[in-house]
C-alpha cells in the first residue's frame, strides 16, 4: 500500500489539500469497514434471534403493514432485487412457518403472501424491539441531526449511486 506522503506526490497541486483528501478518503474507508459492518450486524441482531435475517424481517414486517396484498415480485419491485433473489428470502419464511402463499383468486398463476399467527407475533416483538432500538438512537442524536443523516444519505444516493457507473452495474444486477 502506498504511503500517504507518496500518494500526495503523486497527485501533484496542493500538498495541504491533498493531503487533507487523502485523509478524508482514508478516514471515510476506516469508518466504512466498522460502522457499515456494525449497523448491519446491528440491523440484523434482533431478526437473528428468530433464525431470520434482516430482509426477511422486512418482508414480514411490508406484508403486515400492506394496504393490498403483496406477491414475490411486488417485494421484488420494493426491494429494487430480482424476483429469484426475494424468492429466496421468502422461501426461508415459509419454512419457518412465518408466512404462507395464497392463490391469487383474479389470476391463479400468481400468489399472494400473509403471515401466519407465528409470523405476526415474531413480526410484533421485532416491531417493538426495532422501534426502541430507533428511539435510543434518536435519544443519543436527536431527531434534527438524525434528518440531516438521512437527508445527507437520500442525496449521496440520488446525486452519486444513481450517476456512477459503478451504482448503474449494482442497479442492473439488481433488475436481473
């Protein structure tokens, strides 16, 4: 790995701003590789507990929460993955007996997804757990600076993922 000292020679221009960046870069990398890891062993502790993972407790929790009813390629559409990659999930909860299939009585060849009463009450207790877990963060940051988080996220994705090349590829691998 280069240092920093040589990468900034590298770049030419200003030693003070690129090292400035470079610092920035490294810091952003070093922040990545623990919180990304933590919040998604965070996001996923609680659905863990009751053998699923944290997408799967969002599928539980959209089928609960739907105005209408949801089939595979509805979550799949939600989820911005293919409809084999949501099937998956799906395929989990129902072996656990947390949701069953339904067919859909306008068009057979399609099937809807409910809960089973297994399913609510897992999908109840992680609700609530969720939402305290939500509220201790809100408690540490308070709700102005946790919107300027989210609002910062929202335009990273908007004005970066969307336009990057590499954001592109993840998108159409996602769209199958």
């Amino acid at each position: 790995m280069l240092s920093t000292v040589k990468r900034i020679v590298e770049l030419g221009g200003n030693m003070t701003e690129k090292k400035q960046d470079l610092e920035l870069m490294q810091g952003y990398i070093e922040e990545y590789l623990f919180v990304g890891k933590y919040l998604n062993e965070f996001a996923s502790g609680p659905a863990s507990d009751f053998g699923m993972s944290f997408d799967q407790w969002l599928i539980l929790t959209e089928i609960a929460q739907a105005e209408t009813l949801l089939s595979v390629m509805d979550l799949a559409d939600m989820h911005r993955v293919t409809r084999s990659a949501i099937s998956r999930q799906v395929a989990g909860l129902l072996k656990q007996d947390y949701v069953y299939e339904e067919d859909d009585m306008a068009d057979r060849r399609h099937k809807t997804l409910h809960l089973t009463p297994k399913g609510s009450e897992v999908e109840d207790k992680l609700w609530d757990v969720a939402q305290d877990r939500f509220k201790g963060w809100l408690d540490v940051f308070g709700r102005g600076k946790f919107q300027e988080t989210l609002d910062f996220i929202r335009d990273f994705e908007e004005k970066i993922v969307q336009r990057d090349r590499w954001g592109s590829r993840i998108k159409k691998s996602h769209e199958g």
